[in-house]
C-alpha cells in the first residue's frame, strides 16, 4: 500500500499514482484556482456562503465548456 493510495489496489478506488488521473487533477486545480482569483473568492468563501459557491460553480463550469469546445475545433481543424 503506498501512501498516496492509502485504501490499496485492491479497493477499486482510482490511484492517485496512475499517470493520466493525476494529471486530471492537477489541470482541475489549475482550473479552480484560476476561477478563483477571477471571482475573487477563496475556499472559505466557496463553503460558508452559497452565492460564492454558486459564482464560482458557474465559472469553473464554463472553463471547462470553453477548453472542451476549443479541443473540438482544433481537432476539426486538424482534420480537415
């Protein structure tokens, strides 16, 4: 058991050690911490009030549709 996979392989839980679930996670940090200096909220305003959360949601929502439809017309482009 590693430390990063505290519950072991055998759990069925994704490992933290696979190469393309960290990466994930780390571009979603990126994501989150982009948002939330663009909101101008920190994490403690994203779990005591629910407008911030709801801001933020917002945004980080719409980052991830704008980096998915840029994706798509690249590989549109790149196609034809």
């Amino acid at each position: 058991m590693s430390e990063l996979d505290p519950f072991g392989a055998a759990s069925g839980l994704p490992s933290l050690t696979r190469k393309g679930y960290e990466i994930r996670l780390s571009q979603r940090r990126v994501v989150l911490h982009r948002v939330l200096e663009f909101t101008r909220c920190s994490i403690h305003d994203v779990i005591n009030d629910r407008a911030a959360r709801q801001k933020v949601t917002f945004y980080f929502k719409l980052s991830r549709y704008i980096d998915r439809e840029s994706d798509r017309i690249d590989a549109a482009k790149g196609r034809g």
